[in-house]
C-alpha cells in the first residue's frame, strides 16, 4: 500500500512539474512564469516595423521587442494575426505581449496596458503618383483606404469626415486596393508608406503628405493589469536604450524618423 502511494505522489509530481515546463507568460498572472516565455502578436505585411523574412517576424519594433526581452531575460515567440484582433487577443490571453507599432490612444488605454513609448507615431498620405491628393484636405469626398482600428483609421474619420473610408483587415489587401486604383489614398504609418515607395518603384507611389503625431507614442500592449509583466518590459527599454541598442536599431529599420533626445544614450 505503501508503494502504491509513493508511485501515486511520484506520478503527481511529474505531471506538475510538465505543467510548469509547458507554462508561459500568459499562463501566469505576474507574467514571468518559469519557462520565461513571451508569445507575441505581430504582423506580417507592415515594413519597416512588423513583418516577415525568410519565414521570421522582423522589423524594427520586433527586433527591439527582441532585445528587451533578452534584457529581462525572457524568451520571445513571434505569431501573425490582424491588427484589428490584436488588442483582444492579449485580453483572452492568446499572447502576452503585442507588437505592431501601436499607437497609445486614450480609447485602447481602457482595453489594455502599455509599456513606456519607444517610438512615435508619424501619418501618412499614400498615393499613386499624379493623384489628385496631395494633402489632408484633398482627401474630402475620395476613396481613402485605412487599416481598420488602425490610427489611420481613427484620425482619418475624426478629421476628414467627408472621405470615403475603404476599411482594410491587412496591409497587403490596403496595397492590392491602391495598385489597382480602388483607392486614390492610403493614409498610414509614415516609416510603412516610405518603404513601400521604395520598394515597388513599378507602382509609382509617391507619399504626399505627413502628419506629425508625437502626442501618440507607439509602446507594446499587455493585458489590462499585467504589471510585472510591463515592468519587465520597461526596465528592458530602459536597457536597450541606454546602451544604444535602440539607436543602432533606428538606424538599420528607420533612419528618416527623427530621433527624440529621450531615445539617445547618453554619455
């Protein structure tokens, strides 16, 4: 009887402990569970900031997630999903961390928490080149594309109310719209439209217009009351900050976006 029960406890304890090595972030309310590991929410389609190469999530916001996290000593797990179920998805738990250059807007404020800004939010006007756009106030009575619950999305409908919002789920499905003219304009990130003009010269994109946001900072969403977690996260940022790493990371992904002083190590 007495090894029957040591067997039993023995058996319990094994399972506990493949329970713990199998845990993540999102299994833990403190999000530092043992295994360390972060499963993030990403794009796939939006360069210079999220998206795929080679069959691995890059850019630089990833690529800064990357570092931070290797600062907190977490190990990270990059997924593809739609913007406009990301915010949702850290809510239930699907990932612990989001990284899409998210812009930190009073009304996501109420749905999730955010990390310290590690950027800013630049908007843009995407067009073909020789289109009647080409500023804010020509958009009054276009076709405009946005990425749906996208920033685009929000300031377009909020200043332009007269343009005819076209709602995106991706960008690549925005970009098929504007080739093939079922869109005149494309308002979007600053750094995405640059790269998109300077890698399909075919398609004659001109970016005709940019609208500086810096009460907008882009910072990695976590789930609503995960603060050790985000402090993890911010002591990270600070880190990667400090030792240039952000810098060297701006420049390779990002180099026209101006640099705030905030972001520079210092001596």
């Amino acid at each position: 009887m007495k090894t029957r029960l040591l067997r039993v406890a023995a058996l319990a304890a094994a399972t506990a402990m493949l329970a713990a090595c199998g845990s993540t972030a999102a299994d833990s309310d403190t999000g530092t569970a043992e295994a360390g590991l972060l499963r993030i929410g990403t794009l796939g389609d939006a360069p210079p900031n999220i998206y795929q190469e080679n069959g691995q999530y890059t850019g630089f916001d990833n690529e800064l997630l990357k570092a931070v996290a290797e600062k907190a000593g977490l190990r990270t797990e990059f997924v593809g999903t739609d913007f406009s179920a990301l915010l949702g998805q850290i809510n239930n738990k699907t990932f612990d961390v989001g990284s899409s250059a998210i812009a930190q807007t009073d009304e996501r404020k109420k749905n999730v928490d955010f990390t310290d800004p590690y950027n800013y939010e630049y908007i843009s006007i995407l067009t073909k080149k020789g289109s009647a756009v080409s500023d804010v106030n020509s958009l009054d009575g276009k076709r405009v594309a946005v990425i749906q619950a996208a920033v685009g999305d929000r300031y377009l409908t909020t200043n332009v109310p007269g343009a005819q919002v076209v709602r995106f789920p991706t960008y690549d499905a925005a970009l098929a719209g504007l080739r093939t003219g079922g869109v005149e304009g494309w308002v979007i990130d600053l750094t995405i439209a640059e790269k998109y003009v300077k890698d399909n010269p075919a398609d004659d994109f001109a970016v005709t217009g940019t609208i500086e946001a810096k009460d907008l900072p882009h910072g990695f969403a976590v789930r609503k009351g995960n603060e050790a977690l985000r402090t993890k996260l911010n002591d990270g940022l600070k880190a990667v900050i400090a030792d240039g790493t952000w810098l060297r990371l701006h420049d390779r992904f990002i180099p026209s976006v101006p640099v705030p002083d905030k972001f520079k190590p210092k001596p």
